[in-house]
C-alpha cells in the first residue's frame, strides 16, 4: 500500500474518532490532512463524503434528542451558503485555495475558544439560526469545515450540549450534502479521483474510528478530547496554510 493512501486511512480513522467523540471535528480533524495530501478540490469533497457518513451514524444514535424547530431554520441557511462557498472553491487556483482553507480553519477555532470565554449571550431566533447556518455552509463547501461556526451558536445561545451535539448531526449531513452537490455542479473534476480498494479502506476506516471513538468516549472526558481535536485541527491547518504560500512563492 502506497504511503500516501496509508496517510490518508489514517487521517479518515482520527477524523470519525473525533466525531464520535466530540460529536463533532470530522472536517476539522482531517479535512486540512486531506487537502494536504490530495488537493484543496477534491480532498474536501472527500471530507464532505465521510462527514455525511460519520455524521448520519452518529445521528442513528441521537436523533430522540434533535431539536427539529431549531434544525429546519439552520439547514435552510446551510443549503443557500453551500453556493457561494462552492463557487469560490471552483473560482481560485490550488494555492489561494489552501491558503483560504488554511486561514478558516485556524480562524474558526480561535475564534470559538474566544467566544467561549467572552461570556455574552445572543438571542436563538430565526435570524441568528439562519446566519449561523448560512456561514457554516459556505465554509463547508470552501473548506469542509461547517461544525464551528454552529459551535460558536451554541456558545453564544447557552444551547444545552446534549441537544446540540444531537441536532448538529443532520445539520451536518444536510449542510454537507449539499457542498457535494454544489461543488459537483460547479467543478466536475472536483471528485476524488482513487482507487476502488482505497474507497473500500476508507469505509474501513470509518466503521473503526466510529467504533474507536464510542469505546473512547467511554473512558475519556470530553474537555481531552476536544483539547485534541483542537491541537490536531491547528497544526493541519497551520501546514495548509504554509503548503498553500509556499507554492503561491
């Protein structure tokens, strides 16, 4: 097996671990590991195909909890901001395309390590449901990453953990659903290009880190984990980010 199909196994098995987990990190996890190692098109296409996955059987698990009055109002946002983020994907050239990807990862994970701390409250309504949906879905489509700006909502609203992290799963299936799609219309090269065994490694690796993160999730706190999503997000998006301006000098 080639290393950079081993490579990306193994960013495909931390990514479902993290979701399961911390019901959420899929994309933030191996998305910029993904672009690193295919290219800033079709390696968030690939994110987007496993996170639906990932998502949609966590989902299975959870979906007594989802808050369905809250999810219309956010998937109605996630589905329009698909387009615009599709759009650019297809629009820039593979370095300012890492280097966007790059600088949203990074971006959105300070910035929801800020919120957190501000202590500030919004209120949950239809407009605020609807913006967070919208921004979430153009990073999606961009960059695979829909999962922080929902999590900064959540912050912000004092949205109760159980009900968001179950509500956030279809979210995520609908919000990257739709990315694919757009990104399909937009850019036909834009899918992955493997082969058939490395497509059947990657469902492999997704049952196992499902699998791996429910056993995991047993025996961790939630705070570790989600301390390592975030240190593993950084440094993927801190090596897009460089890859990207490297080959743009």
């Amino acid at each position: 097996m080639e290393p950079v199909v081993v490579l990306i196994l193994s960013a495909v098995f931390l990514g479902a671990v993290s979701q399961r987990v911390a019901g959420m990190g899929f994309g933030l996890v191996s998305g910029p590991f993904l672009v690193l190692l295919l290219d800033p098109f079709s390696g968030v296409v690939l994110v987007n195909i496993c996170g639906i996955v990932a998502s949609g059987t966590v989902f299975l698990r959870t979906w007594r909890e989802v808050e369905w009055s809250s999810l219309w109002k956010l998937t109605l946002g996630t589905v329009i901001g698909a387009i615009p983020g599709a759009l650019l994907a297809a629009a820039l050239p593979a370095p300012p395309l890492q280097i966007l990807i790059g600088v949203l990862i990074i971006a959105s994970l300070i910035s929801s390590m800020v919120i957190g701390r501000i202590g500030k409250t919004m209120p949950a309504n239809f407009t605020t449901q609807f913006t967070t949906g919208l921004l979430s879905g153009t990073m999606s489509a961009a960059a695979g990453t829909g999962g922080p700006a929902v999590s900064a909502y959540a912050v912000l609203t004092r949205w109760q953990q159980r009900a968001f992290a179950a509500t956030l799963q279809p979210f995520l299936m609908v919000g990257t659903t739709s990315a694919v799609i757009f990104k399909a219309i937009f850019d036909h090269s834009a899918w992955p290009q493997l082969q058939v065994q490395t497509w059947i490694g990657i469902a492999a690796m997704l049952v196992a880190g499902l699998i791996g993160g429910d056993w995991l999730s047993k025996r961790i706190e939630s705070s570790s984990a989600r301390i390592a999503m975030i240190v593993l997000a950084l440094g993927g998006g801190a090596a897009t980010l460089i890859k990207g301006l490297i080959h743009l000098w």
